[in-house]
C-alpha cells in the first residue's frame, strides 16, 4: 500500500457527490400556500385588479396605487421585496416560464397535502387524493434528518394549518410541531403569554384548521430565538385561503406580510451566532392555481397551470445566479434531497425513489 494511500481515500470521500461539506448547517423550507408563479414573477395580474375579476374590497385606484406599475420587474419588487431585493441578488429563483425557466409538481394533483408530501418525501404517492387523507405512510425529510443523532430534536415544523400534524406524522415522526391553532407554548415572558393566549381564544376563525400567519411568525420567532432548531418547516397559509375567497387584494396584501415575514425570520438568524453565515432558505409554494378572470380562485386538475410553481433559494452554498433562464425544470420532488444534501447528508442512499437535489443550488464541492 502506497503511504499516500489513506489521503487518495480521504480525497475520494471529500469528492462524493453523496454528502459534502458545503457551508450550510441549518435549513429553513418555507411554504406560502398556493401563491402564484405569476405574481411572484410578474407582480400584481392588470386582470385581477379589477374588482369584478378580484372581488376587491380595496378601491381599484388604492390598490394600483400599492401594486401596479408597467413593468413587472417593478410590480413584483412592490409585493416581494425581500425576494427581490435580497434573494435574487444572493441566490437563485426557478420557476418564471415567460423566461425558460420551468418548477413544477410532479403529483398530478396540484393541491396542498400532495404537495407538501411530495417536496417533503422526494416523490408523490397516487395514494393522498384528499386533504383528510390522515397520517401520512411516507416517511419526510425531516423526520429522517431528525433521526440522525447530530440532528435528533433539532428539527421541527411550524405550520399554520392543522393537517400538518398529519402530513408530517406527528405520533410517527415525534418531530417538534406547532401547527394550527394549536395553544403556543409558554415563551417565558408572563404578559406577552397572557396576551398571546387571549389572543388565540378570542379571534374569530377564519377556519377552524388556519391559524392566522401574523400569529403563527410570533410562536416562530420565539421557538427560533429559544429553541435552537437547525432544519425547519415552515408554512404560511393566508395566500391560498384569501385566494379561494376570490379576494386578490387580500391575497396580495398576505403575500407582501408573507415576504416581510420571511425577510424578518432571515434577519433573525443572521443577528444569531448559531445561523450568521450558515443558514440557507428554499421557499416555494406548495402549488400553483388557476388563471384568468375566474380560475385563479383555485387548483388542481381541472383549472389548467396548476402544477406549475416556484422554488428559490439563498444560503451560503447557492451561487447568486438570480433569476434563472432558459435553465432545466427542477421539481418539488426534488425539495426533499436538497435539503438533505445541504445538510450534508444523502438522501437518496436511504430513499431511492426520491428526486436527485437541484446542483445548481449546492455550489461545488
Ligand atoms: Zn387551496
């Protein structure tokens, strides 16, 4: 045995495509339900702002006042301001078809629970036809991830809608969850808990399963600050809701707070020791809708362009290649292994069937 052998070993082991050390140490996945490719990318839709397409309550001329100008570039930087004024300049957006630049379910559903376990899993199962469907058979990324033991309680999921609890296999996957409408956990500070519990005892539920996001991004920021969590799940679920209500001001107005929630989560860790430097975002949504003056309302096999969603990412792994075009399509099913290989860890080797990571968003190793 040649002397060099034992470093010709470690070299072959540092070029595995499998597991590599990137600079990542946490992943954050953020879902905002059912919001648009076409609002991420091209800003408020000229249609929708119309009040018998959008069923604005907003007068017309406030709310182009907010959300419209010419050009898309600038319409989609008025709702989304940290993602294009902070994620297109550090990471990367895939999903803008009007510029060769394709992100879609591979579910043939194209409705949350199939979604969610898709990106989670790696693949669909044809199984999950209904959002009752119940606890899910299929075992997610984070549940994996949070079997290792450099990662065990570190994981956890922070859902504003209750069938997360199933979609991630709560009495399974023993993961930490607060979804729905679930009362918070005790923060520490005696008036800020009193306060918060009254406020989720007295608000009138939009949904009994839908917890408002603004409620959801207090529980969030306390178990970030406190918990030391390293992979989350995170889903914000006003977008879809206010959209099935045929209300497109209020689903521009929750998908502007949803950035802003996002932009205030990204600040939170970069002012941490434990996440400065380290810490990477994918954000997507779970599912495309319809389009024109009626389908936008809603998704799934009959309202056509559904399957088509977005994905971004930014973290210090992912070359700041911005909005990509004319690039591959990447999928949802491909959500699951990224985040495993940001981690460091390979996916695929325990789960076969799982869609390979997005490269281009890994950088090199
Ligand atoms: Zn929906």
């Amino acid at each position: 045995m040649s002397k060099f052998a034992p470093l010709v070993g470690l070299l072959a082991l540092a070029g595995c495509a499998c597991a590599w050390a990137g600079k990542t140490q946490n992943v954050v996945l953020i879902v905002s339900d059912g919001l648009r490719w076409q609002e991420i990318f091209q800003g408020a839709d000229p249609l929708l702002l119309e009040a018998k397409n959008g069923g604005n309550w907003v007068e017309e001329a406030d709310l182009k006042q907010r959300y419209w100008r010419e050009s898309p570039q600038e319409r989609r930087a008025l709702i989304f301001p940290f993602i294009w004024g902070t994620v297109a300049r550090q990471g990367q957006l895939f999903g803008n078809r009007t510029a060769g630049s394709d992100a879609h379910v591979t579910n043939g559903r194209a409705f949350s629970y199939p979604g969610y376990n898709e990106m989670s899993v790696g693949f669909p199962n044809p199984d999950i036809n209904s959002n009752g469907f119940g606890p899910n058979p299929n075992v997610s990324v984070f549940e994996w991830l949070n079997r290792s033991a450099d990662l065990a309680g570190h994981v956890a999921i922070y859902g504003t809608w209750d069938t997360h609890a199933d979609i991630f296999n709560e009495s399974r996957s023993h993961l930490v969850m607060q979804v729905g409408w679930t009362p918070p956990p005790k923060s520490g500070d005696a008036s800020k808990d009193a306060l918060l519990a009254r406020m989720f005892s007295t608000t009138t539920r939009f949904d009994e399963g839908d917890l408002p996001n603004s409620f959801l991004q207090v529980e969030l920021l306390d178990y970030v600050r406190t918990g030391k969590p390293r992979v989350m799940f995170v889903g914000y679920g006003e977008t879809d809701n206010w959209a099935h209500q045929g209300r497109y001001d209020l689903v521009l107005e929750s998908a502007h707070r949803t950035d802003a929630f996002i932009k205030e989560l990204w600040d939170t860790v970069q002012g941490m020791p434990q996440y400065r430097g380290t810490t990477t975002f994918i954000i997507t949504a779970d599912h495309g809708r319809g389009s024109g003056p009626v389908e936008w309302k809603e998704h799934g096999v009959k309202e056509k362009g559904s399957e088509n969603v977005w994905i971004a990412v930014i973290g210090p792994d992912t070359p700041a290649l911005g909005e990509r075009k004319n690039v591959a399509p990447v999928t949802q099913s491909q959500i699951a292994a990224t985040i495993a290989a940001l981690m460091g860890k390979d996916y695929r080797k325990d789960v076969p069937n799982a869609a390979p990571p997005i490269g281009d968003v890994l950088g090199k190793p």
